[in-house]
C-alpha cells in the first residue's frame, strides 16, 4: 500500500497569474481598473435603487442585492491578488484560507439565486401581470434573501469543513485565491468524499437555480409566442435581454470550472477562467444593466444631476 508523507500545513503559498515580472505591472493595472469600475460601477446601481421612487420595486430591489453580491464577491479575491502582484511573500494564512473558502462559495453560490429571484419575477410580471403586485411584494423578496443566505451559508461551511480535513502534501496553491479544486489538489490522496459531495450536493445548490431560470424562460417564451403580438416579443426581450446575457456570463464559467474531474483541473486554463468569473463578470454586470434598461440610465442621469447639483 502507498503511503505518503504529510505535516500539518500552517500556511498556503500562491503560485498567482504570472512569474513573467514583466507582466505583472500590466496584470496589476488592467486588473486594478476593473475592480475600481466594479466597485464604483455597482455602487451606483445600488445608490439609484435605493435613491429614485421609480426603481422601488421587487426587480430593482432584487437588482441591488445582485451588486451588493459582485462588490462582495470581487473583493473577497481581487484586493488580496493586487498585493501579492508585487509582494514576494505571497502566503496566506490556513485560518484566512478557510475563511475566504467560506466566503467565496457562500457569496458565489448566492449570486445564482438571487439570478434565479429575477428570473421569477420576470416571469410573473410577464406571465401574470395583473397578479404582480399581489405576488411580488417586498416582504416575499427579503423573504427570498435570507432565506437564500441562511442556505448559502450552510452549503459553504459544509465544503470549507471537508476541505479543511483534507491531508496536504505540499502548501504551494497553484491560483490566486483559496478555492475548493485548487485545495484538493494538494490533498495526499484522492479526496473521494469532497468530489462525491462537490459533484452531488454541491451540483444540486448551484444548478438547482439554473433550472428554474431555464423553466422559468421557457414558460415566458410560450406565453409570448401564444400572444401573436410583435410589440409583446419586443417588450419581452428588452426587459429579459439583460438578465440572460448575465446568466450566460455567469454560468458558463461556473460549469467550466466546478463541473470537472480534479484530474482535468489545469492551472493556466482554469486561471483565465476564474479571472473572468471573479473580475470580469462583476464588472459587466452594472454595464449590462444600465446600458440595455431605459430604467436605470434614466435613474442614474437623474441621480447624478441631483448629486452634482
């Protein structure tokens, strides 16, 4: 029987996006303004929704949890990549590991259901238009959130305790942050029961509300085409436009990176990856919102004209 060597590993080390130090005044600019578009970016979305009477409604309210989600999401991650850009000790604590784990799954996987709230409320204002008011109200929202949090949060402990089980060989991470795959890679042997649970229970949380996006879309495609009506296909598609273009964003990469055998899990590949999952789409996010919704281009000029007034 094989036997491996292993110790107790204190601290993790992380490999980053580059040893070309060349690049990495490159990679630290184009990564820093993204994350300041990010960040200022969705902030204005949450300050137009919260500000403006006429985006007090479930969409724009469900809107503003969906940037609060980004600005947490990005940031778990990219400030700690800026600093180890240029640092020479790259490591990062085995307590600080675990809590970003948490924090990443729990924020991640929040981010779909809160995809999944909008896709519904699409669907009843489309479907069910004169009963809108009457199911979508503010109380079955913030009812959606927590709920949808108290979950999140008991999923990613779940993940963060198996992997802080795992018995590493070597400490050098080979990405940018702490996450679940790159982890397991550094486990001595096969870690069956975290991919059994990953590829099972973690599968059911994050496609359960791709699902009911897809069923939900489905239902608004057959009430529109039993509709006949051009100008109702028009409506249709600007108001859903937006939030299909970010639930294509959002999970084609999370199935390109968690739906995997750990064997195919290949650093380069899987880096690029997740910097687009966790700086790219954020930053999108508010863009594809504010440039295709009348709405909130119309909020944000009226915001701002009070700001600067």
């Amino acid at each position: 029987m094989a036997t491996h060597n292993y110790t107790s590993v204190t601290e993790f080390v992380f490999l980053g996006l580059t040893n070309r130090l060349d690049m990495q005044p490159v990679i630290f600019a184009v990564i820093f303004i993204m994350y300041l578009i990010t960040v200022v970016g969705n902030s204005l979305i949450i300050t137009v929704t919260w500000m403006d009477p006429k985006l007090k409604t479930p969409m724009y309210f469900l809107l503003s949890q969906l940037s609060t989600i980004d600005i947490c999401f990005t940031t778990i991650t990219v400030p700690q990549l800026l600093i180890h850009t240029f640092s020479r000790n790259k490591t990062i604590s085995f307590t600080q590991c675990m809590t970003q784990v948490f924090f990443f799954v729990a924020t991640g996987n929040m981010e779909g259901y809160l995809l999944a709230a909008m896709a519904y409320d699409r669907y009843v204002a489309i479907c069910n238009p004169l009963r809108y008011g009457a199911i979508m109200t503010q109380k079955l929202c913030i009812c959606v959130v927590l709920v949808s949090w108290f979950l999140m949060f008991l999923n990613s402990l779940l993940h963060t305790i198996l992997v802080s089980r795992l018995h590493f060989c070597n400490n050098h991470i080979l990405h940018f942050f702490c996450d679940v795959p790159p982890l397991m890679q550094l486990s001595c042997s096969r870690p069956i029961i975290n991919e059994l649970m990953l590829l099972t229970e973690g599968a059911t949380v994050t496609l359960s509300p791709f699902v009911f996006i897809l069923a939900s879309y489905v239902c608004i495609v057959v009430t529109v085409l039993g509709l006949r009506s051009t100008a109702s296909l028009r409506k249709a598609v600007s108001t859903c436009g937006s939030h299909i273009v970010v639930v294509t964003l959002f999970y084609g990469t999370v199935i390109r990176l968690y739906f995997q055998p750990i064997s195919n899990y290949t650093l380069d590949r899987d880096r690029q990856v997740a910097v687009f999952y966790t700086v790219v789409t954020p930053m999108l996010n508010p863009i594809i919102y504010s440039l295709r919704n009348k709405e909130v281009k119309g909020a944000l000029r009226r915001t701002l004209s009070k700001i600067f007034q």
